[in-house]
C-alpha cells in the first residue's frame, strides 16, 4: 500500500516550468501546515511523481532541497522523513557549511583552471568542449550535475596534475548537494552555462590569468546564489 498524505488530495499536476521550485514550495507548506507531521515518511519518489505529474529527477531535485534546509532526513532503506517545521538557520550540504566547501573549491580550482591554460593538450580541450556541449543540452538536473562535475574533473586533468583531478572529484561528491540546491534561483542555470563558457574560453586562448579570473567569477556566483538561497521565501517563512 503507497504512503500517501491526507494533503495528496489537493495537489494539482503542475508543468515542466520551475517543477522543482514548485514541488519544493508545496511539500514545505505541507510541512510547516502540519499535513506532513514531524516523523511522518513521504510517499516514495515514484507516488511523489505520479502525485505531482514530473519526473522522479524533479522530485529527487526538490528532496535534496529540503533535507539541506533541514526539514527533512533521508533514512537508508526507509526513505525520507520530516524531522522539523522549520528551516535550519544555516544550509548545510554533506555535513559541512556551504562557506567551507567554497573555500576549499576556490584554494584548488582557481589554480586548475590556471594551469590548465598552461599546458593542457588538444585532447583534453576537445574532451572539456564535448562535455560542456552535453552540459547545455541536458534537461535532465541529475545528468547535468553530473556534467558539471565532470567539467571541473576534466579541467583539474588537464593541469597533468592526477592528485589535483581526484581532490576536485571527491569534493564534487560533497557539492552535490550544493548544485542542486543552487540550481533553484531562476537564470541559474543560464548564468553557469555562461560562466563555464567563459573558463573553457580562457583555456583555449591559454591565458591563465584570463582563466583565473573566470573561474574566480564562477566561484564568486556560486557564494551569491548561496546567499540569495539563505534568503529564499522559503527560508524566511522558516
């Protein structure tokens, strides 16, 4: 028998347009009205789904929203719960403090993308465009974090460095949760497409100073769209 909540009866199926904004908004009513009470499981990813009439990636997408905001947990084997009606006063992705993550980033990825200006090979520039191109055409949010993480990788193997390129994977495996956090402010997803463009740019001139500089940018938007997430509706209404 599916877990459904007495709010499934008042859910309206909702477009493709911002899915994962407004899944994300209607479980947090749902929460803080006292539909979804604390301890209470939500249905699986597939009755989520059908309730809502989106995909599961959305759904996924929406969950990972809110266990950073701390209103809910996901329990191996058992699924996700609510654990508070309120959101947590700071985001928290992988255990550590969105601040913290960026700091690292920016001590390994500014210099990446420095060196790979430097020396990296035809090879690896077409392997950078190719994964930039897929990146821009996937409508999928688990895909294209994916792709974004394996466009950072890429640049970090390019510096010729493996250590470099195994640090930025395994911190990429703690900004997940990050990623599709961020990817909830309108234009995101445009101005990262820009920002990547502008870093594999300065690479193919081989103008590290030019791909310092794009990728300073790139991390100093990722810390604003933080911070306008700490912001978010969402977040005051907490």
């Amino acid at each position: 028998m599916s877990n459904v909540p007495s709010f499934a009866g008042s859910i309206e199926k909702i477009g493709r347009r911002r899915a994962v904004d407004e899944v994300r908004e209607r479980l947090i009513a749902s929460i803080q009205s006292g539909e979804l009470g604390i301890n209470e499981r939500l249905p699986s990813e597939n009755e989520l789904a059908r309730l809502f009439g989106v995909s599961r990636p959305v759904i996924r997408e929406a969950l990972v929203s809110l266990d950073a905001m701390g209103l809910t947990v996901a329990r191996n084997g058992s699924g996700t719960f609510v654990v508070a009606t309120e959101v947590k006063p700071e985001l928290v992705f992988g255990g550590y403090a969105p601040e913290h993550l960026n700091q690292v980033r920016r001590y390994v990825e500014i210099p990446s993308a420095e060196e790979a200006a430097r020396c990296c090979s035809e090879a690896q520039l077409a392997e950078i465009a190719s994964i930039l191109d897929r990146l821009e055409s996937e409508d999928d949010a688990a895909s294209r974090n994916k792709l974004d993480a394996d466009f950072h990788v890429a640049i970090a193997r390019a510096t010729g460095n493996p250590l470099l390129a195994k640090i930025i994977g395994n911190l990429r495996t703690m900004v997940e949760e990050e990623a599709f956090t961020a990817a909830r402010l309108p234009q995101r997803r445009s101005q990262a497409h820009s920002e990547h463009r502008a870093i594999y740019a300065a690479i193919a001139a081989r103008d590290p100073a030019l791909a310092r500089a794009a990728m300073t940018a790139h991390m100093d938007s990722i810390d604003q769209s933080i911070a306008d997430l700490e912001e978010s509706p969402g977040k005051r209404r907490g």
